[in-house]
C-alpha cells in the first residue's frame, strides 16, 4: 500500500494551508499540535517525536511549518535518499514549497502540483532538474534507475559541459534540456529492460514493462516460486527492475507464495478471472487442457503475463516451470506506471475499532486503514464519528440491527479486490464485527458462508479502545484486577444463559461490565442483573455509569449499588459494578476515582 501522506501543521493560520493542501491531494492527513488540533484528523502534542515517528513510518511529510523545525528534527535520521520518504516544507501561506530531502520519491513534481494548487512557487533544488528539467537520479513512475550511486558522478560531468547520449526509448530523457549527441558523450543513458551493468558515465534505466505470470500448487512453498521466478529472469538476462507487477488467477489471489513473490521483487500482485486467461488463448505458446479442466482456461503463467501485459504485449519467456510452480514473461511494448489499475487486487477487509468515538482514543494504525480503504462499511453514526477522514470514500452505511447484512456486504467488496474498511466502535473484537467476519469465512456457517471470492480476501483486525476500558480510564482504575464483561441483549444469547453467567461472576466476586444494559424494548434485565450482585457484594460497592463515551454528551457517574438507578441507563451506556474489593477515593481538590487494589501490599517478592 502507499503511504498516506501526512500534513503537518502547529498553528490555526497553517491548519486552513493544510486543509487546502488535503483537498489538491486527494488522500492526505491533516496532523495538529495545540490550538491547531480542533482543525486536524490526528492531534498531536510532541513535535519532535511526532514527526520522527512519521518519518519512521515511511510516511510523506508536508509540514506547514518553518522549514528549519522540519531539517532539525529529522536532518540527523535522515541517511539514505533513495529509500527515505519525501518532506516537504510548505509556509504558512502556501507561497514557498520546498522540498527538502531533494526530489527523490516524487518529491519534486509533490512539489509543482502544490504551488499549482496553492497559487504558490516549488523552490526545487535538485541541480540535473533545475538545468536539464528532469532529476535523474528520481525517474518517473514506470521506471527505475538501476545504479544510482552513480548519478552523482554522471550529473557532475553534464554539468561540466559534458553530453550525454541515449540508447534506446526513453521519450522523458528525449524531452529534457540534456546536452545530447547521437555519437560518443561523456555519459550513456541506457534504457534497457535487460540486466547491464552500469558506471560512473553510463546510468542504466530499467521500464517496467515486463510482467511475470505465475501459478503454483496450493500452499507451494514461497522459495520455490521465488527462486523459479529469479532463476527465469537470470536464465534470459532480464532485470527484476523492470518486473513492473505479478499476474495470476483469481483463485490465487490468496497463495502466500504469490503474494511473498510480489513482496520479494517490491511489485503489486494483481490477479484475473479464468474467463479474462482463457481470452488470451490464442496468443498462448503452451496451451493446456489439463489446466483448462483444472481451471478454466488454457494457461495461467502465460495468459496472466499477457492479459496484464496488454494486447500488443508478446511473451518474452515462454512457460518455465519446477516441481509446483510455473512462470512466464510477457514484455509491454511502453512502460506500465500504475500496475494498480490492471486486474484486480486480491481485495482486503479491514475489520477497526475507533474506540468510543474521540479521535484521540483512535490508534494511528486505525486512521491509516481508514485512509487507504476505497470503501467504508458501518452503521452511520459511527461512520458519522470519521467525517474528517471521508472525503473520497465510497460509504455503504447500514442500520441499527442490520449486522449481518453489514458484515457479509463488507467481505463481497473485498472479494471484489476493493481495500474495505468495516467500522465498529471500541474494540472490533468485543461485542462487535470481528467474530462475525470469521463466522461467515468460516465454512461452518454452511448456507450463510460468504462467496468464495470473499473468502480469498486479505482480512486485517485492528483494535480499538473499548468502552470497558474508555469507561474506566475516566473513571480511575476499577479493572486493577480480574474482571469481566456480559451482554444483557437476549437478541443472540436466551436470559437464562445471561442470568448464568451474571450469577458465576457474582459468586467469582468479579468487577463486572454489562454492555447493552438497557433498551426500549429491554427494561428490566439490567435490573434483575444488579439484584443478583446484590446478593453477593456490599450496598456500597461503587457502581459507575458511563455514557456516550467520547462523545460531546459524554457523563461519567459514580454510585453505589444500593443507590443504583436503572432508569437512567440507556443502549449508549456501559455500567461497570465493582467488586468487593473495589474502593471510591475523594481527593482534596474535588475528583472522585475509582480503583480496585490487586494486592501488592501481600507481595513478598517476585512471582
């Protein structure tokens, strides 16, 4: 996945800069620090940390900031150019962009497109740019510079007054301002999608146009494929460089061993319906009944290097194969620079918990899913709780009720090849989405298991805060020791199972969660469950109430179980009964807290 950049900003007049700077890009995050927070998808509080973090990460810098704060915090990480993100420092009033790493990375062009966008101007530096109009050291998308610790040298003699002379197609090289000569010149561009050496005077530029098409047993082991794929393109003197994307078919979109191949050569996998191969039979050199019947086509290795080659694409290779893999070569008449847009992914469902709905409980891993995801799947408050993070996503909102429908919507998208998000709040994981994603995958489920498209999708659980833990930490430290959480919703669990339960957690003197206390419908289980404690723990066993947690109309309560009051307990509330055990705590300046001790005045020594 590309990483999301990240637009830094610390002051409110940087914050409307950055938001204009979001919109130009598409896919971008605004990151705020103190009066700048309220305007951001992510607050932040340490600059320093904040941005090495980032850079760490990967994750494109823009700051709007000073670009001085930008080279002092990260001028001494920074260490290898070629495989650093860019950063970017943009002023306040979106007037100067500079880029500060040099160009590398798209850094340059990140550059003009912002200056284009905020009316402004890119100070690009990079020497070979600025005289030649083209950095080559960072070539565009579709290629790659196949040495370059030689570009320094090679710049060097250009600027010198040296020419350069071309061999082979490269319409970017032909449309610079290079010094060139058809004979001779201090430095030769090759562009090749063969494996040559280069040198100080001869930079060697690799086009993505090949693909290399692929299939394999099930669960055949990565090395082999690998060493398959390396051993082709050394065999015929093709450089991995130019492998621009692996191609199979879609019931392969869940072999590890294509996805750790496309992972070893740095290349996206994308894959093809039986029915697309069997189209490109009549360029097959090896066509196959056996794998016709097997799946549906003539050829996969062959078919799917062609089919995502493109028509004029010829093969390069012809089906190679070992003990459980094969592997064509299919070479493209002019570079593929978006491989993304070729087949289909093998899709991936995100299951998130964003926590009780603040952004600051949301974890960063959780906003970066947020942001890579094509399409968001909830029910829409919670989808409401993103809106600063939703522009360009498609929303598949659902009601209240509707889980099933929900979660199984969800996993045919990914099936599709889509990058889907499926919100839940708290944690996806407690009383939420996850369990119900596996539940459907899962084959047990019989007639309400998912396609077998859906199943063949990447499925990721990233956790939340849950309102156990959000309820809590607002109210002290009343999970300090063993504690448990029961639903009261007789909707999937019968009240005599509830009742059971309620009653092992009574006599196990648990502190105690009940989720979903209380509805319209449901009035009087909560009540009946708090009679059951009653029964094994002291009137004034603190009780807290917590409700819309991290919301605007967030109320946290302290009470006791005497003086506990079902009635104002509603769906959006989490009632938390202590144990015996638990104590309540007044403080001198007002606050009111909650724990329960662990014992650690009877511990004598390590355990």
């Amino acid at each position: 996945m590309v990483a999301v950049p990240a637009i830094v900003t610390l002051t409110p007049s940087g914050a409307a800069t950055a938001r204009r700077i979001a919109e130009a890009m598409g896919s971008a995050e605004v990151h705020g620090r103190g009066t700048a927070a309220s305007q951001a998808d992510v607050a932040f509080t340490d600059t320093g940390a904040h941005l090495r973090a980032l850079f760490a990460a990967g994750r494109p810098i823009i700051g709007v900031c000073a670009a001085a704060i930008l080279v002092r915090t990260l001028g001494g990480i920074a260490q290898d150019k070629h495989s650093e993100p860019p950063i970017l420092a943009v002023s306040e009033d979106g007037a100067t962009i500079v880029p500060l790493l040099g160009g590398h990375h798209g850094a340059n062009e990140m550059a003009r497109t912002l200056a284009e966008a905020l009316g402004g101007v890119a100070a690009v530096t990079t020497a070979s740019d600025i005289h030649f109009g083209v950095a080559l050291d960072d070539p565009p998308p579709g290629w790659t510079l196949a040495n370059p610790d030689h570009a320094k040298a090679a710049v060097a003699a250009l600027l010198a007054g040296g020419t350069a002379r071309i061999e082979g197609e490269a319409p970017w090289l032909r449309a610079s301002t290079l010094p060139l000569a058809e004979d001779g010149g201090a430095v030769t561009l090759t562009v090749t999608d063969e494996a040559v050496a280069g040198g100080e005077t001869r930079l060697v530029y690799h086009p993505a146009t090949l693909v290399l098409g692929v299939g394999c047993v099930r669960n055949c082991e990565p090395k082999e494929l690998i060493a398959l794929a390396e051993d082709t393109l050394k065999a015929h003197g093709l450089a991995p460089q130019s492998v621009a994307l692996v191609a199979s078919i879609d019931v392969k979109a869940d072999e590890a061993a294509v996805h750790a191949l496309a992972r070893h050569l740095g290349v996206p996998a994308r894959f093809f319906s039986a029915e697309t191969l069997a189209g490109e039979e009549a360029r097959l050199a090896n066509p196959s009944e056996t794998v016709r019947a097997e799946v549906g086509c003539p050829g996969v290795a062959e078919g799917a290097s062609l089919a995502a080659a493109g028509p004029e694409a010829r093969l390069a290779v012809e089906k190679t194969r070992s003990a459980n893999a094969t592997c064509a070569v299919a070479r493209a008449p002019h570079p593929i620079a978006d491989p993304a847009a070729i087949g289909r992914a093998r899709g991936r469902l995100s299951v998130i918990g964003i926590g009780p709905g603040a952004q600051g409980w949301r974890s960063p891993e959780a906003d970066t899913l947020l942001l890579e995801a094509t399409d968001w799947v909830g029910y829409g408050l919670y989808l409401n709780l993103l809106e600063p993070l939703s522009a360009g996503k498609r929303q598949h909102r659902f009601k209240l009720g509707e889980e099933e429908a929900r979660v199984r919507h969800a996993l045919e998208l990914a099936g599709e090849g889509r990058d889907v998000a499926l919100v839940s709040s708290g944690d996806a994981g407690i009383y939420a989405m996850a369990a119900l994603v596996f539940e459907l995958v899962d084959g047990a489920a019989g007639p309400r298991a998912v396609s077998e498209a859906a199943r063949r999708a990447e499925i990721v659980v990233s956790p939340g805060i849950s309102a156990l833990q959000a309820a809590a930490a607002k109210a002290g430290a009343p999970l300090g020791h063993d504690f448990c959480a029961i639903s009261l919703s007789d909707l999937l669990t019968p009240w005599e199972v509830i009742e059971r339960r309620v009653e092992a957690a009574a006599r196990g003197d648990f502190v105690t969660c009940f989720y979903n206390p209380r509805s319209q419908r449901r009035t009087d289980q909560l009540a009946r469950a708090m009679r059951i404690l009653a029964r094994h723990r002291p009137d004034d066993t603190p009780v807290i109430v917590a409700a819309n947690l991290g919301r605007p109309a967030e109320t946290v309560t302290v009470t006791t179980l005497a003086g506990f009051d079902p009635e104002v307990v509603d769906m959006l509330t989490l009632v938390v009964v202590g144990a015996s055990t638990t104590r309540a705590l007044a403080l001198s300046d007002g606050s009111q807290w909650v724990y329960t001790p662990r014992g650690y005045h009877r511990k004598k020594g390590p355990s």
